[in-house]
C-alpha cells in the first residue's frame, strides 16, 4: 500500500455524536462545529485507527486527514430516550392509538401511530437511527408479557415509570 492514500468521497454523512460511530479524533473534530464551517482535520493514529489499521483500508499508524463541512445538525433528545414529545401527551393516549377499537394496541397502530406524531411535529424520533427499529423497540418495551399486543394495563409512559437504582 502507498505511503499515502488520498479519497474522496463526495458525499454526506448522518452521524450522532456520542454514539461511536466515528474514531474518537472525528469526534472530537467536530464538536461544538456550525451548520456551515469548515475543518480540515488531521487525526493521529491514537485517535485514529491505531497501530492496527483497518485491514485492507487504513495503514496501521496512519494519519488520517479530513476536510470537512458541517452542512445539516439536528438536535439530538435526552439520554436515555430515543422518542420524546413536543407537546403535551394526550390524556388518553391508549385510546388514540387504539384505532380498531379493541382494547389492544397492534404493533401496526403502533407504528401508525407514532409516526403520525413525528409527522405532525408532536413527537420527535432519536436522530441518526432506524425510525422503525427504534419504533419496534419502543413497542417491545410496552409489550410487557411478550403476546405481540399492548393492553391497555400494560401501557405507560417513561415519565410514569417507578423509579428505580441504577447499577
């Protein structure tokens, strides 16, 4: 391999801080960045890749060089939440979503359902991930005896969630 390597990719890509998606100098790179400035970037290898590299892509010990343009940024949610409200909840959520009217909440009105609020501006999905995935999870949480259906027992909120220790 060549001493040096130059690419470019010419596009873009959607990154969240803080969620080891790039090597830790990239990261560090493009804190406190503004929609619009430019960086160029020089990452040693410690904050790189290392002394391994990347097989077949980046020399071990390599020093990685960037120029770079924040173009888009979008406000990330509270940690620990991959979906947050902008509005006031409604005060009787379970119905609303409960479109068929059958005292259970399919994974499909769910779905629906969420996304509607996201749609709408009322809700907000975390940034940077797979909405359905994220929505599916979501799901999952609320489905706590594992039937494939959330009752309206089994429904809350995050915020009325019992406290708990962490570990």
């Amino acid at each position: 391999m060549p001493d040096h390597v130059r690419y470019n990719y010419g596009k873009t890509y959607n990154i969240v801080l803080g969620a080891n998606q790039v090597v830790p100098g990239m990261e560090e790179g493009l804190m406190d960045m503004c929609v619009g400035e430019k960086r160029h970037l020089v990452i040693p290898p410690h904050l790189g890749y290392g002394e391994r590299g990347v097989t077949d892509e980046v020399p071990g010990s390599a020093v990685l060089v960037f120029d770079i343009e924040l173009v888009e940024m979008e406000e990330g949610l509270p940690e620990g939440y991959m979906f947050i409200w902008n509005e006031d909840v409604a005060t009787d959520l379970f119905t609303e979503m409960d479109k068929d009217k059958n005292e259970q909440v399919e994974p499909s009105e769910f779905t629906d359902y969420i996304m509607q609020q996201v749609n709408e501006g009322k809700g907000r999905l975390a940034p940077g991930f797979d909405p359905y995935r994220i929505i599916d999870n979501m799901f999952s949480n609320q489905d706590r005896d594992g039937d494939g259906k959330i009752t309206e027992a089994e429904f809350r909120l995050k915020a009325d969630e019992a406290p708990h220790d962490e570990l």
